[in-house]
C-alpha cells in the first residue's frame, strides 16, 4: 500500500444482495461515511423504488451521491467520479473511512480507472440510429450491437436504448467497438487512493431471484406505484428519461399509463431486475483486484468487520 494513500472500503454486488445491511453493520463497528455508488439514488424524489436509505438511517451514518439531482437532469459516470472522488478525500480528512456502497459497476470503473477517450455525439448519426429503431425496433438494434460488439450487448439490456444507442454510434464513429476503447483507458482514477473491494456475489441464483421478488413486492406495499403516480403529475418527466427507465419505475409507468395490466408490469418489472443482477454478476466476472464473497455465508459481518480493520491497519 503507497505510504500516505487514502483507504477506501467498496461493497459492490448484484441489487439485493444485502449490500445495505452489511454496510451498516460495519458503521456500527468503524467511524465511516458511505458514499453512493447508485445511478438511481442521485435522483430526488424517487425513494422506495431504489430502495433509498431513510432519513433516520442517513441521519445516524451520512450519505453522500444521495438525492443531488433532479431526475429530468443528467448524471454520468464521468460526474460520479469528480464527485465522489472529492467526497473520498473529504471524509478521509475528518479521519473517517469512505465506503463506497453500490452496484453501478461503470461507476467504479469511471471512478478507480478513469473513463475512455470517447468520441462526441453525433446529432446526425444518432437521429438516423432513431429512425431504424422506430422502423425496427430496440430489441433488433441490440442483435446489431451484438453483432459488432458481443461484450457491450452482454452488459447493456436490450430495453436500455440509450446505451444501446452510445454503443451503435461509437462503433459507426470509430469502426471499433465501445468496449475495446473503454479498456484502452489507462489507469487514472486512482491516484492517492487504495480500494479494497469486495464483491457479494451468491452461489445460489434462484435463491438471489426469490429475494428480487419479494422485495418488489416489498416495495409495492411502501407505495411504490403512488411514487411513480407522483413522478408522472409532475410534468416534467418522459418515460424515455434515464431516470424512468430504472427498473420498477418504467414497468410502472406503463401500467399507470395504461399500457399494460398490473400482472404484466410485476412481470416486467421483476424480469427487468433480475436481468440487472445477470448483468452485474457478468461485470464482476471480470473485474479486477475484487474479492469475491459469499453474501449468505455464516458470519459474514464479522469477515467484513475483521477484512476492514486489517486493510485500515497501519503498514508495519
């Protein structure tokens, strides 16, 4: 570990995985402050379908990428590294441990390996990739991004139009695909901080769907469809915004818009997340310097207790 290097604990998984449970174990046993690696909880106002910490649990340990934009208002995995970068560094100077808690994986990677030399949108190119998508449909333009770029379609869901759309328009900018530039990035994130990061990653899959279902329905029962009704009267959402795209909130928007009944859209809905956990268990797969844990092993808030405390311990 580089002398005089901030510490910085990352809990990463597939979503429900029981990330947030450990993470507030481990503050009742360490002076820290945890940073959001969330894409969906940036957004104000959507709450219990990010299954958002409470105001009481944030009062007791703070959070920080919580609730910092609107969702009609951009956030990229660019900004989350600024941002989170001068968090780190703020809470290592008040002598606490930053934990990054999340499963947004680009988050990471923007955040500990920088982010790839990107060429720009392309306005021109981008209405035409819109024109065959509405010709075509989404479903067909993800076979085409499979075609060019296998891995890209591996991680992007063939609902996400957006980065289906990024990926189709860096391939047709650069003839190479998204995911061969995005490893050409060379390792700048990180300077001044060593990560450890510990991944729960469960041997029992049908065991992780189960828990995904329950805790939709979990949600459901908080008021999860009058959040969505709230966010529709506000006016100033579309369903094609990032935000609404999250998984439970566009399978409800649906439904509240009468597309499609309520057994379809917890269908859809639960489908949707549990090929979000397929796609993060993937990305893990193939990530670097991460320890991969067993979130339903015996004992495991005591490893992570223990696992912290060594990595916090002074070099001898």
């Amino acid at each position: 570990m580089a002398a005089g290097a901030i510490r910085c604990v990352c809990l990463t998984g597939p979503t429900a995985c029981g990330k947030t449970d450990l993470a507030l174990d481990l503050a009742r046993h360490v002076p820290l402050e945890v940073v959001s690696m969330d894409s969906a909880l940036v957004y104000r106002g959507m709450d219990i379908g990010t299954a958002k910490p409470s105001p009481a649990v944030r009062a007791a340990v703070p959070h920080h990428l919580v609730d910092v934009v609107e969702p009609y208002e951009p956030y990229s995995a660019g900004r989350f590294a600024r941002d989170a970068r001068r968090a780190i560094e703020e809470i290592a100077g008040r002598g606490r441990l930053p934990l990054l808690v999340g499963g947004t994986l680009l988050y990471l990677r923007a955040l500990r390996d920088g982010l790839a030399a990107l060429p720009r949108a392309d306005a021109a190119l981008r209405a035409s990739i819109e024109a065959e998508a509405a010709e075509r449909g989404w479903e067909a333009m993800h076979r085409k991004l499979a075609a060019v770029d296998p891995d890209a379609a591996l991680r992007i869901s063939p609902g996400d139009r957006q980065r289906i759309q990024r990926a189709l328009e860096v391939h047709a900018l650069t003839a190479r695909p998204i995911t061969a530039l995005q490893r050409e990035t060379a390792p700048a994130g990180a300077a001044g901080i060593e990560y450890l990061v510990i991944a729960l990653v469960p041997d029992d899959r049908a065991a992780l769907a189960a828990r995904i279902e329950r805790r939709f329905d979990t949600m459901v029962a908080q008021g999860f469809i009058k959040e969505v009704e709230k966010l529709r009267a506000r006016g100033d959402l579309r369903p094609d915004m990032a935000s609404m795209r999250a998984v439970g909130y566009r399978q409800i928007w649906s439904y509240l818009a009468g597309e499609i009944d309520w057994a379809e859209a917890r269908r859809r809905a639960v489908a949707a997340t549990r090929q979000l956990a397929k796609r993060q268990l993937t990305w893990l797969r193939s990530e670097r310097d991460c320890e991969r844990w067993e979130p339903l092993e015996p004992g495991i808030a005591a490893r992570l207790r223990s696992r912290v405390d060594a990595f916090r311990a002074p070099a001898p």
